[in-house]
C-alpha cells in the first residue's frame, strides 16, 4: 500500500502599479514523503523539499491603445532536479 504526504506553506505579495499594471510575486515551500510504491499524487509532487518561486508583471502601454505587455517568471528548485528557470514575454491586445 502506498502512502503520500505533502504539506506546503505559500506567501503572495500583490503591488499595484496605479493605473499602469501590476507585480505578483508567490513563493511556496513544499515538503513531500511518499512509502511503499509508486506515488498516486498530482503533478506537481516532489520527493523531499522544494522551493517555487513565481512572478508576474503586467505593464499597461497606453490607455488609449489597451496593450499589456506580461513578463512571467518561475523557479524551481527539488532534492532531485537542478533549478528549473522559466521566463515568458507577451503582448496582451484588448479589443
């Protein structure tokens, strides 16, 4: 029989760029044990400690033209893996 245990702790910082965007930082400290067998877990499990850190930054261009430019980033780093880096651009257009 297989048995899996997670616990995770998460911060979120939200700031407010007035009228301009917006920054969204999150970091959650997790802690996962898995005994006897394969994990029936989701799929972000991961044995022993781990550290994520995301964040999001929205930047209004002009009111006028309604286009968000996005920048997302994500680390993470596990007892098994080396750090995983992950930073994404976009352009958001509201029509």
């Amino acid at each position: 029989e297989a048995q899996t245990r997670t616990s995770s702790i998460e911060n979120q910082l939200t700031y407010s760029l007035i009228g301009k965007g917006r920054i969204d930082l999150n970091y959650r400290l997790g802690y996962g044990n898995n005994e006897g067998g394969v994990p029936f877990t989701r799929y972000d499990f991961y044995e022993g400690v781990s550290h994520e850190i995301r964040a999001i930054a929205d930047y209004k261009v002009r009111k006028e033209t309604n286009l968000l430019l996005r920048l997302k980033y994500r680390l993470l780093a596990t007892k098994q893996k080396e750090p995983e880096h992950r930073v994404e651009m976009e352009v958001v257009a509201e029509l």
